[in-house]
C-alpha cells in the first residue's frame, strides 16, 4: 500500500516538474529573447551616435528596434542596418586626417623660390635659374638655411666678425670665409699664376 501510494506520488510529482522546466525553458527563453531586444535597441543607440552628430538619430535607431517587438526585433535591426550611415564618424575623421596629413606632405615638398620648380631638399643651388638654395656650414658640412646666423648642428657661428679690410667674400659653401679655414680661402702669393704652357706664345 504504501509503496503504491509512493508510486503515484512519484508520477505526479515527476509530472509535474516536467511541466515546471518546460514552463522554466520557455519563460527563460522569453526573458532571453526580452534581454538581446533592449541590448540590441542599446546596440543601436551606440551604433547611430558613432556614425552621425545628430542628436536624435540615435534614439530614432534603438525605437526602430523597440517599435519590431522582442520578437521580431531582428528585422527591425536589418533595417536599421541597411538605412544607417555607411561610415563611422572617427573613420572619416581619420580619412580627413590623413588627408590632411598628405597635403601637409605635398606643401612640404621644397621649390626654388627663384623659378617655382620643384628642387631637391639636399641642393644649394637651383640649376635652372642659380637660385642659392642653402648652404653648407664649413664646420660640419651639413645643410644649414640661408638665414640661418648660426648651424643648428654643430653651433658655428655664422655671424663672426668680419676682419678688418678684409672683404666678405662667399666661399663655396656660400658663407662668409672664416679666418684661415683650408687652403682654398688662403690668398694665393703673388706671382704664383698658372705658368703659360702654350708653346707659341714661349720666348
Ligand atoms: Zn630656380
Ligand atoms: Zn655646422
């Protein structure tokens, strides 16, 4: 007897939580299907305030979402995904960057001042119209700006006195001739010219 009372009491007791984890399952899919809704409408928000400035797309994006109903909120976020603005706004910011960033390259891109070509940034001198260019500082023989006073590499002083009686006269790197730098702004001796080596003019 009692062991039939168990049986019975069994069944219905297994019926019954059967029916309460298919009630589980399907309430919880409900609450699942509630959650993704409203985590999609928030998708949405976040989404449209990425791509536009507007200040109500936004909002007009997550009610598409909420207006398609927990159930048929997919849809509505395949409309949504069709009709949105193609770019997010840091892409094109950063397109607009880079933009930027070309132009500043190309207006980077030295010409001569002189016949408006295009020269090259390690010329002194331009070679259509003898531009001066820049110049090489004679301590360290890197380039260094025509205005500049004094070498932003090694410090030489371009702006030294000029001796006395002495004329200013521009060597090859284009700055004044220090004192007693190299041979090549010595004063040549006098009567040392060049020896006249054509035969018809000899005595
Ligand atoms: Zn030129
Ligand atoms: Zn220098």
């Amino acid at each position: 007897m009692t062991n039939d009372l168990s049986g019975q009491l069994g069944s219905v007791f297994g019926s019954f939580f059967s029916s309460a984890i298919v009630q589980l399952i399907l309430y919880s899919i409900v609450v699942y299907l509630f959650v993704v809704w409203l985590a999609a409408a928030y998708w949405a928000f976040r989404d449209m305030h990425d791509r536009t400035e507007n200040p109500v797309l936004p909002y007009l994006a997550s009610a598409l979402i909420l207006i398609a109903t927990p159930f048929l909120f997919v849809l509505g976020v395949v409309v949504y995904k069709v009709v949105r603005p193609a770019e997010r706004l840091g892409d094109v910011y950063e397109r607009n960057l880079a933009e930027e960033a070309l132009l500043a390259e190309v207006e980077q891109i030295k010409t001569c001042r002189g016949c408006d070509r295009r020269v090259d940034e390690e010329w002194i001198i331009c070679p259509w119209c003898r531009t001066r260019l820049s110049r090489v500082c004679p301590n360290c023989e890197r380039l260094v700006g025509l205005d500049w006073t004094l070498c932003a590499w090694c410090g030489n002083d371009f702006e030294r006195p000029v001796v006395a009686g002495r004329p200013v006269v521009e060597n090859r790197y284009g700055a004044p001739a220090p004192e007693g730098t190299g041979p090549a702004y010595q004063a040549r001796p006098a009567g040392s010219t060049v020896t006249n080596r054509n035969p018809a003019a000899g005595g």
